[in-house]
C-alpha cells in the first residue's frame, strides 16, 4: 500500500470509530428515554384504572342515593302539608 491509501484507510476508520462511539452514547440516551416514557404510561395507566374505579364507586352509590333524595323530598313535603292543616 502507498502512503494516500494508508493515510485514507486511517481517516476513515477514525471516524468510523467517532461514529460508533456516538451512535452508542445516542442508544443510551434513547434507552433511558423509553424507560421513562415507559414509566409514565404506567403512572398513567395507574390514574385512569383508579379515576375508572372511583366513577363505578359512584355509579353504584348514584341510585340509592336519588332514591333516598326523593324519599326525603317526598318526607319533606308531607310535612310542609301536615304543618299547614294543623
């Protein structure tokens, strides 16, 4: 070999090097990237499972406790109407 190819191939394999060396640094920071993606979905997935929760809480509590309105409601009024007669 003469000394342009020898100067060439050591070009060349430097930044190959400097290449591989960032493509690794840039792997890194993607893989730290995805864990906390990957952390704040299931934080998500956490929130909506108990917001999910919290709303069929409700819903059972929701009929019993508009039945009972209106039987306090219905209280309220025949005493209004026992109050006027008496």
């Amino acid at each position: 070999m003469n000394t342009a190819s020898e100067v060439l191939v050591i070009i060349v394999s430097s930044v190959l090097a400097i290449f591989l060396v960032v493509l690794i640094v840039c792997l890194v920071y993607v893989v730290k990237i995805l864990k906390q993606v990957r952390r704040i979905t299931d934080h998500a997935e956490n929130v909506a499972d108990s917001v999910e929760a919290a709303a069929s809480a409700f819903e059972r509590t929701a009929s019993p406790l508009a039945i009972l309105k209106i039987v306090g409601n219905i209280i309220e009024q025949t005493t209004r109407i026992r109050k006027r007669r008496g």
